[in-house]
C-alpha cells in the first residue's frame, strides 16, 4: 500500500494505492475483476471509495480512498 498526494487539488487531498503484480493473480483474474466491480459498485460511507484503476506492464493500481488509523485487522484482533 502507498500513500499519494493530489497535485491538482490545492488541498493535497491524499490517496492510498494498492498495486498488486499481475504475476501474482494469473489464476485468480476472475476474483480481482469481481472484487473491483464489488468496489467501484459500492457507496456507503463505512467502505473505502475505489476512485481509479491504473495498469502498466507489471502491476494494477488501485487508486482508493486514504483511510488514516492503521489496518482494520489490528483494531479486531485488540
């Protein structure tokens, strides 16, 4: 996950970037589809929001929501 900042917006609003290695989901393109169709379809306030989708050779990117706090995991394991 990478953490990215508008340069069009004066407000730098922030993003998180998710870029998963197209390698690593050859047997399971269906799934990745099905997921992103999931979220882009999703709009409710308790879900992160899927702004874009950005490929190059290698990698997916998946252009979302900037949610600070850590990683919901750690907070249900607690």
């Amino acid at each position: 996950m990478y953490l990215a900042h508008s340069i069009t917006e004066s407000d730098g609003k922030k993003f998180a970037i998710k870029s998963i290695r197209k390698s690593k989901v050859i047997e399971n393109t269906a799934k990745l589809k099905n997921e992103v169709e999931i979220l882009q379809a999703l709009d409710h306030p308790n879900a992160v929001k899927l702004y874009e989708i950005v490929e190059d050779k290698m990698h997916i990117h998946l252009v979302m929501e900037y949610c600070s706090g850590g990683e919901i995991l750690q907070r249900v394991l607690v």
